[in-house]
C-alpha cells in the first residue's frame, strides 16, 4: 500500500501560536488540498497524524475539532481529493502519553490500522517532533519549510535521511517521482 502521512497545523493549514481553535480560524494553504487530491488520484492513501493539545487545555471540545476536520475533508474533496483516517492525540504535553509526537504512537497506530510498511510511508510535517515520531516509528521523515519548518531546519537537529522541500505541493511532486 502506498501510504502518505501528514501533520496538519503547518502542512495542510496555516498554524496560529495561539492554536487553531475554531473551524473559522482553519485555514488551508495555497495548493495543500491541490497536493493532498494528487496523492488520492496516483493512488495513495493519504492520512492525518496531528497532536491537538487544545482539547487537554480546555481550549475548544470534540464537537470544534470535528468542525474543523470537516471544513479539511471538504476542502480537499472540493479539488477531487481525499483524507482516508484521521488519528488525534488529545493530551497535553506534560501527560506523558505514547500517542503525542515525539512518541510514535500514532504512527504505529496508523501502521496497524492500515495494516501498512510503515518503511515504505512518506511522513510530511514541519516541526521536529513530527520527524522524530516518523523516524521512530520506521517512516521517511520529510520536513516541509512551511509553518515551523524554516526554524526546524535552521535548528539543524533533522533525524537521519530526512527530505526537505518548501511546501506540501513540492514534497508531493517528489513522491509521484519516485
């Protein structure tokens, strides 16, 4: 199977250092959804691994994160895309969980769910932790320069074979060409 796991805040939608908190503060990128349809249409399956912290503040509920994962779902059909799974870590970072990024939890999840190779998953995120849970968990670590990734790149910490690009659409072109 060919599997592509994304991190969202920064990714697919542009983050807040606040955090995104509302379906009306969601907001995609220029050509996430475009990228995320072009996974769909070669033939990939396309899932979200995407640690939301907000719940365990007290920052919005379920009912908001759904809101905000459907405004994502539509926005990616609407260009003839799909998000097959969403997989969530709900916890704060001090509640020692194993499904919070850095831990590979989730990505093992999402290996045993789609009963996947994860060594053969492109993990796209950009933000050190998202690398070092793919890394972790066996996938291809890929940074995009998007939302935190200029900084992680500058940081200079990158696990092991980790591929850069500028954005989601570029690391997509890269994939299909491989």
């Amino acid at each position: 199977m060919k599997l592509v796991i994304l991190d969202r805040d920064g990714v697919i939608n542009f983050d807040s250092e606040q955090f995104v908190k509302s379906a009306a503060e969601w907001k995609a990128m220029p050509g996430s959804p475009e990228a995320i349809a072009r996974l769909t249409q070669a033939g990939y399956r396309v899932v979200v691994a995407t640690n939301q912290s907000g719940i365990g503040r007290g920052l919005f509920d379920m009912d908001t994160l759904n809101a905000m994962h459907d405004k994502m779902h539509r926005a990616v059909r609407a260009v003839g895309g799909r998000i097959d799974a969403v997989f969530y870590c709900p916890h704060s970072a001090d509640s020692n969980c194993d499904c919070r990024k850095p831990k590979p939890g989730m990505f093992n999840r999402i290996g045993a769910c789609f009963n996947a190779d994860l060594a053969e998953a492109y993990a796209i995120g950009d933000s050190l932790r998202d690398l070092q849970a793919a890394f972790a968990a066996g996938a291809r670590p890929v940074l995009v320069l998007t939302g935190k990734g200029e900084q992680t790149q500058a940081d200079n910490e990158l696990p092991e074979g980790t591929l850069v690009f500028a954005d989601l659409m570029a690391a997509v072109d890269h994939i299909l060409k491989s």
